[in-house]
C-alpha cells in the first residue's frame, strides 16, 4: 500500500476552491483540479459543525479511507479535495463511498477500465 499525497498549503486549498470543478452530494462535496505531476493528492476539510474533534476526525479517516481504497478507479494528475457535510457524521460508509464514487463520475473523474 502506498500512501495518499496529500494537499496541505492553505493557498493550494484556495487556488482548488477558486479554480478547481465542484460536485455535491448530501454527504460530501468535492473540488477538484488538474494538477502538474502524474498521482492525485487529496485535502479533506472538516468543519466545527460537524461537531467535536473526535467526530471530524472519524469522518476525515473514513474520507481518506475511501480515497484510498477507489484511486485505482480515478483519473491520475488531479488536485482533490472532500469537504464533508453535516449528514457525513451519520452517515453509513457504503453511503459515503457510494456517494464519493457518484459525484466523481458527474464530474467525469472515474477511469473508464473495461
């Protein structure tokens, strides 16, 4: 297994939310941006709302998770950033993947592997 590149500069964060393509879902949104190098890197954000940091940081392992897990099933060269939603918190994992994998295929991000 080898690690997520991650995004980890606020100005990378804000260049991926001014210029990058958004898709949303109940769950999650996701911002994404062509990048320079041939692997995708990925930030998550989790906010105060979503509640204590013991609740944000199981949502971001299960974000990060999911990532991991469908990249081989992406687009390589690709900024990324999940931005979870308040539903996130209760959400069932197969929820949140099914909900990962749907807004990547709207935004034309999926791997198209016969």
């Amino acid at each position: 297994m080898k690690p997520t590149m991650s995004v980890k500069e606020n100005y990378e964060f804000r260049r991926i939310y001014a210029k990058g393509r958004s898709g949303v879902s109940p769950y999650l949104v996701i911002y994404a941006r062509p990048n320079r190098r041939g692997h995708n890197r990925l930030g998550v954000t989790a906010s105060t709302k979503l509640g204590h940091a013991v609740v944000r940081n199981r949502v971001r392992r299960r974000l990060r998770e999911i990532f991991r897990l469908n990249q081989d099933k992406l687009k390589q060269g690709y900024d990324f950033i999940l931005v979870a939603r308040t539903r996130a918190v209760g959400a069932e994992y197969r929820e949140l993947e099914r909900a990962f994998l749907g807004v990547c295929k709207r935004l034309g991000l999926r791997e198209d592997k016969p």
